[in-house]
C-alpha cells in the first residue's frame, strides 16, 4: 500500500539549519537587531522578558551555536576578542605579541576580527561576539571610539581601551603618558641645540596624536619659541603619509633642522625623503619619532623615539579583561581600571653622532 504523502510544512514549521546559522539571522527571525541579541547573549539586563524570550525562541529554532547554553558550558575556556583597525602594522605586531603570550599564560584564547573603519565597527563586534568572544581589547585607532565603547557597555562586554590619551569611563584602559612623552622629547631636541623643529602630526581623531602634538606646541612655546605653519604637517600615522608630509616640510626654501614625527613609521619615511634628497641625518637634519616600534631599529641611521611599552601594554590588557571577564562570571559587577605605564626616551643616532 502507498505511503501517504508527507504533509507540506506550514509556515511555523521550522526547518533548522545544521551549520552557518549567524547572529544576523537570530536577529532577522526575532525581528530584533542584532544589538539586542548580543545583549540577550550576554545577559544583559537592560532587554525586556518579552524580548529576551522572543530571542532565545530565535536561537532555539535555529539551532545557534553561541547560545546561552553553549557559553555556559564552557567552563574554563576563556575567549579574549581583538578588535584592530591599526594603519601601523609594526604596532600591531608588537601589540599581538604581548597579547597572545599573555593569553597563553592566562590558559585564554585570543580571537581576532578586522575592522576596515569606524562606519564597520558594530558588526565587527558581532561577528567577535559570534565567535564567542567573552572580553575584547581595542587598540589605537577604535580605543577612542565613543560608539565602540558605548556598544560595548550596552551588552555587558568587558572591555580594555589600549593606547587612548584620554580614558573612557566606560571601559578599562591602559596607556602612558603622552603628552608628557612628547615633551621630554621636545625638551631633548631643544637641548642639543635645535629651536628650528618641524613637527608631522598624527591622525587627529586619535587622542595621542592630539595630546603629542599639543606637548611640542606647549613645550616650544615654554622656550619662548614660534612654531610657524609651515613647520607643522599632517600625518595620519601611515608611512605613506610620512613621506608626503617629509616632503612637505624639506622642499622650503629655508628647511628645519629637526623633524619630530608623531610616530616611527612617519619618521623612517622622512629619513628616507631626507635620503632622496641627500641629506645627512642627523648632521643636516634630526628625526625623531614616538612608540618605538621594531622599525625604530631597521632604519639607518636607528631612530630616537619614545619608548611605549607596546608589548607589555598587550600583556597588561589582557590581564585587565581575564580579571573582569571572571569578575563578571562569578556574578559581580565588573571593576574598571586605568592603568598607566612608564615611557622611556630612547636616544639613538637619528639626532646625535654621540648616541
């Protein structure tokens, strides 16, 4: 005999994907963004019981792995999220380094999302939610992100700011000092003689560069020194922007006799312009740059800079969001810190024959 055929499915019949099932798609089912599923993810308080169930409803039908069920039974395992966004690749890796070493110590995973620019930063923060990220880091240029932070805050999401000027009181944080920084290396200049100092700037929507250029201005200005507009020129970080604004400052009639860049990679590229031209560092021209970055050394003539500690600013983040992601499991609210660590200036031959 026949079988009968099978009955069509009715439109709440739910056909549950095995793999490939995304936030987005929670959202989409729910009707809900996909801000309010990582709140629902994260137990975050500030969702409805209505919307909540509606939400793991979504979950459960289709078969989402990063549910509340799966976060739980990972006891033990601890997920660090890195949110980078970084044009300096030698910080970057200087950064990572630190990063991975500690999360290997600290029996923690260190997971990684990509963030093209600040329009893209929410669903980056998805997808390292999805991946099951239970604390995240941001480093420059996203630390000084008030929508990254806010979000952050929004869903319950323990969180480091690294290498922000100016801390939030929304996340943890760990930096030095930059102005200051910047003017011991502005005094150092000043000190072995130069009162004619060019100055490249950084990307001015990240709080150091502001702060570091504002040090040299202050600091030039305590010498009783003018600082000229045709002394000072925009970077953004970048080696290539370095190269446009070196060529900037040495193509006056009358050049400065030092260059005090807002970071290494700005600095090695106006060595390489000052190369090009045939200049001789430091006898016709100082460079100086900040961060000391591996490429401080792989330049010639071997960069002056300040030292910023990037590697152990890695470990030191890390250890910041385990201590509040444990915080956060053992049902207590998160402390939030704000941990400043020592510069160093690091004289080199890019200023003085001597060094």
């Amino acid at each position: 005999m026949p079988r009968a055929p099978k009955p069509a499915a009715s439109p709440d019949e739910v056909v549950r994907p095995a793999t490939g099932v995304t936030l987005y798609d929670v959202a989409e089912r729910a009707k809900v963004s996909g801000m309010t599923v990582s709140r629902v993810i994260n137990d975050n308080a500030h969702v409805s019981e209505k919307t909540r169930e509606k939400v793991m409803r979504a979950i459960e039908e289709l078969g989402y792995k990063v549910n509340v069920a799966a976060r739980a039974a990972r006891v033990g395992t601890l997920r660090v999220g890195l949110l980078y966004s970084n044009p300096s690749a030698a910080f970057l890796s200087a950064f990572l380094v630190g990063a991975m070493g500690q999360c290997s110590r600290s029996g923690a995973e260190l997971i990684l999302e990509h963030c093209e620019d600040l329009k893209t930063q929410r669903k980056a923060i998805e997808r390292l939610i999805a991946k099951g990220a239970d604390g995240v880091l941001i480093p420059p240029p996203l630390c000084d992100s008030r929508s990254a932070l806010k979000h952050l805050k929004e869903i319950g999401m323990p969180t480091v700011a690294v290498a922000t000027a100016k801390p939030s009181p929304q996340a943890s944080a760990v930096r030095i000092d930059d102005y200051d920084g910047a003017r011991s290396m502005t005094k150092y200049l000043l000190s072995i003689g130069h009162r004619d100092i060019a100055f490249i700037k950084g990307d001015p929507e990240h709080t150091p560069a502001q702060l570091r250029y504002q040090a040299f201005i202050d600091t030039m200005h305590e010498e009783g020194l003018q600082v000229p507009a045709e002394r000072i020129a925009q970077g953004m970080f970048t080696y290539r922007s370095g190269l446009l604004a070196a060529r900037e400052l040495l193509s006056q009639k009358v050049r400065p006799t030092a260059i005090f860049a807002s970071n290494d990679d700005m600095a090695a590229a106006a060595i390489a312009v000052a190369h090009g031209m045939h200049l001789q560092v430091p006898e016709d021209l100082a460079i100086a740059g900040f961060d000391d970055t591996p490429v401080a050394v792989t330049v010639w003539p071997e960069l002056t800079t300040i030292h910023q500690p990037i590697g152990d600013m890695g470990r030191a983040a890390v250890e910041l969001v385990v201590e509040q992601v444990k915080e956060k499991r053992s049902g207590h609210a998160p402390t939030l810190k704000h941990h400043l660590m020592p510069y160093t200036l690091e004289v080199r031959e890019s200023t003085t024959l001597d060094a």
